[in-house]
C-alpha cells in the first residue's frame, strides 16, 4: 500500500497533454517492472501504457488496445459510481484483478 500512496503523486495529471501522461505513465512502469500496465481515464480521454521494452510484441500491442477499449467502455459506463465509492475510502486506492487470475 505504501508504493501506491508514494508513487501516486507520480501519475500525470488529467489536465496534462498527451504526451506528458504518456511520459510520466512510462517512467512510472520503467521504474516497477512488474506492473504491466497502468492506466488513466478521465470522462474525456483513456491513456493506457505498456511496459515500453514490450511494445514490439504483437500480442502486447494486441492486449494494450483490447484494455484500453475494454476499460474505456466499462468506465464510461460505471466512472461515476466507482469515483463517488472511491471517495469514501479511507486509501483512495482500487485494485482490480484479472477474470482468468480469479479462478
């Protein structure tokens, strides 16, 4: 918990440019090589970010655009209620896991 809370004055801005949230969304993945990915939506725009030494692999590319039109579908349906839920946590801090890492 303590690397979200650090690290989450890290993450750019929704009132940045593109290419700063990219940026800031690669060096924050460069940094934590185990994160995957890492994301950010706002109700105008979904910026989703894979490890850069991946990006060559077509199936990363693959799964980079299946999450990035999977979760700008699920948020733009539900952001609302996960943000008003998000600001009655003590840790203003969601976690998701994959349906196949559930089983």
């Amino acid at each position: 918990m303590r690397w979200l809370t650090t690290r989450g004055k890290s993450y750019p801005s929704p009132d940045s440019d593109a290419a700063e949230k990219e940026e800031k969304l690669d060096l924050i993945l460069t940094k934590n090589p185990w994160l995957a990915h890492i994301f950010l939506f706002d109700e105008n725009d979904a910026v989703v970010r894979s490890q850069p030494g991946t990006l060559s692999d077509k199936i990363i590319r693959d799964e980079n655009e299946r999450i990035l039109e999977g979760y700008h579908t699920w948020f733009t349906h539900e952001a609302k209620s996960m943000v008003e839920n998000l600001h009655k946590k003590p840790q203003q801090i969601l976690f998701f896991k994959h349906a196949d890492e559930a089983r």
